[in-house]
C-alpha cells in the first residue's frame, strides 16, 4: 500500500509498503481520509523531537497522529457502536495500565504510552490498524474538520487541568492550533478570553469565534492582560508556546489564587521568581496529551464548533504531494496555521 515514509531526519518520501492485513481481536482497520500536521510532527521530521532509545529506532516511520477516517474491517470483539463504512477520529495514544499514573486514572501520563505516528506507524498511508478503545464516531462531520479532534483533545486537557469555568476570565498564550483549540473550548465553557501571539496574522480566527485578541508586537502581554482583566489579572492562563518568556509572562500576570497551565512543549529552562507562588499562592500546572475521556469531549467540541475548526485548517494536500507540503509547512510556519494531508487521494 501507499505511504509516506519519514526515512530519515529530512527525509520523507512517497513509497510502498506492507499492508497491515486483516485486524485482530479488539482492532479496527481505519482508511484514513485527512491526517493533520503539527508541529511536533515537523519536529520529528526534523530529528528535533527524538524518541527515547528504549522505543525502538525512530526511524524510518509512518508518520501522522491527528487522523479521521473510515472504518474499513472489525476484528472479533469490538463494541458494536462500531460500523464498517463509519467516519471515525482517532485517540493515537495507548499506555500501559500498570503504572501509577494509569492507576489513578491520568494514563495520558503513563512514561510507558504509545503514539500513532510517532512510537509505532501512522496515518500517512492507505490503511492503518488502531486499537477499538481508541477510535470514535463522529457522525458527519468532514473528515478534514475531524482530524481536529486530536488538537482539540490536548486543549480539553488543559482546560481541565486549569478548572476553567464560566464568567472566568482566561488568557491564552499562542494563537497556533492549540491555542486556537483551546480559545474555542474555553469560550464554549462560558469563559471570556483574551488570546495573544507575536504574529498578529494568527489572530483572526480566534476574533471570529469570540475572543478578545492581544498583537504581542504592538503591545506587552502582562500590562494589556491586567487592562482587560480590570486589574486584577486573568483567572487562568493557559501557555501554548513552551516559550519561557511567556511562561514567566503568564506567571506574572495571572491573578492571585490564579491557576497557569503549560501545554506548550519545549526544553528550555524557565527562570521564575518563587515569591510569585508564595505571595500569589498560584497554581502552576503541566498538561500533556489526553485521556480517552478528553478525547470523546473533544469530538462533542469539534461538532458543536465546526465552522470554527474548518477556518483553521489553511492548507491542504493530497498523500502524493505530502512531502512538498510538510517542507512548505516548514519554511513558512506564519503561514501555515493547520495543513492537513488528504490521504484518501
């Protein structure tokens, strides 16, 4: 079967290759129609995210983890809300149910977890079996709207995490996908929310679902985030950068008893003042990934907003011209807020 394969950091390419056969017990075989690209994705294909050794070697891979698609084949026992022809979103982690994370129900946290596309093959390619525990109707939404649902399940996480709730106010750190999911679901949570970036050209489709907008490059984040908040600072602030300027941002200008969520993902070092905790008594949170819960919310979200995610998905391809894509992608990332690859061309 068709794929593209990431065969080496750089280095991707449209090729042939084994087809994953007929599934097994509790699998689904999934012909995926739209697989979208993050930046993680990009950074695994540049060898800036690298898999641990104990993982396997990294490459070469099947690369795609935000995926809808089709169910094409159900192995014995899987739950019969499941159809052969259904439109489906894929939830692309698995754990390993024994660690204490998965035993306190944070399995999203378990060290040992498994990402489609990342740890085993993805959704680049013509067919791919996933587990039925991970895959989710979602009635008829297109497909190309529902390969959000992934994006949007790591904004329900940090929501979650940061307690966001109605008439709270909430800052968002980073109008990219993620902080555009997470714009969505907390003004769907009756929150009012104000999101900022650097590159004021990715501000308009959080204006167009609702949310006060902040241009970083004409104005500081901290003092216009006090101005909207009345002076007294954001309930919440949720970090989508991994930046650590925004980090000590976010920390600076969240209100006392204030809760400051990263999902931003990066290896630099933050420095932070400690009276900051002290004397604000904050809440300082990490968020990664999803639960399978987070997940089904997610879908709820992307049906109930669909015009929204349809403005965020920029660029499209299909699977044969995906590598010219992702190095476009690449090179042009104020450019292009979400590509999706049609993998059902």
């Amino acid at each position: 079967m068709r794929a593209v394969v990431t065969r080496r950091a750089g280095a991707m390419e449209v090729g042939e290759v084994a087809d994953p056969g007929e599934p097994g017990a509790g699998q689904v075989l999934v012909r995926p129609e739209a697989v979208g690209i993050c930046g993680s994705d990009l950074h695994f294909f540049t060898g800036e995210l690298a898999t641990p050794p104990e993982f396997g070697p990294q490459f070469p891979r099947v690369q795609g983890h935000e995926f809808a698609g089709v169910v094409e084949a159900l192995g014995p026992g899987c739950p019969p809300e499941l159809s052969l022809g259904q439109r489906v979103a894929v939830h692309p982690l698995s754990s390993c149910g024994r660690c204490r994370a998965c035993r306190i129900g944070r399995e999203n946290a378990c060290p040992d977890f498994r990402l489609v596309g990342v740890h085993v093959d993805g959704a680049l390619a013509d067919r791919v079996t996933v587990a039925a525990d991970q895959v989710f109707g979602v009635g008829d939404l297109p497909a190309t709207v529902a390969a959000f649902c992934e994006p949007m399940s790591i904004a329900v996480r940090a929501l979650e995490r940061g307690r966001v709730a109605a008439g709270e106010r909430v800052v968002v750190l980073g109008a990219g996908p993620i902080g555009q999911a997470v714009t969505i679901g907390a003004l769907d949570r009756g929150a009012r929310v104000l999101i900022t970036d650097v590159a004021g050209g990715r501000l308009a489709p959080a204006a167009a679902a609702g949310a006060d907008v902040l241009h970083v490059g004409e104005s500081g984040a901290v003092a216009a985030a006090g101005d909207w908040s009345d002076g007294e600072g954001p309930a919440v602030v949720v970090d989508c950068t991994g930046a650590p300027a925004a980090i000590a941002d976010g920390v600076t200008m969240v209100a006392p008893a204030g809760r400051v969520v990263v999902v931003g993902i990066s290896h630099q070092q933050v420095a932070l003042p400690v009276n900051a905790f002290t004397q604000k008594e904050l809440d300082l949170l990490g968020s990664t990934v999803c639960t399978a819960a987070d997940f089904a919310e997610a879908v709820r979200l992307v049906g109930r907003h669909r015009a929204h995610v349809a403005r965020l998905v920029t660029h499209q391809a299909p699977l044969a011209e995906a590598p010219a894509a992702v190095e476009h992608a690449l090179r042009h990332p104020g450019e292009v807020l979400k590509l999706v690859i049609r993998t059902g061309e």
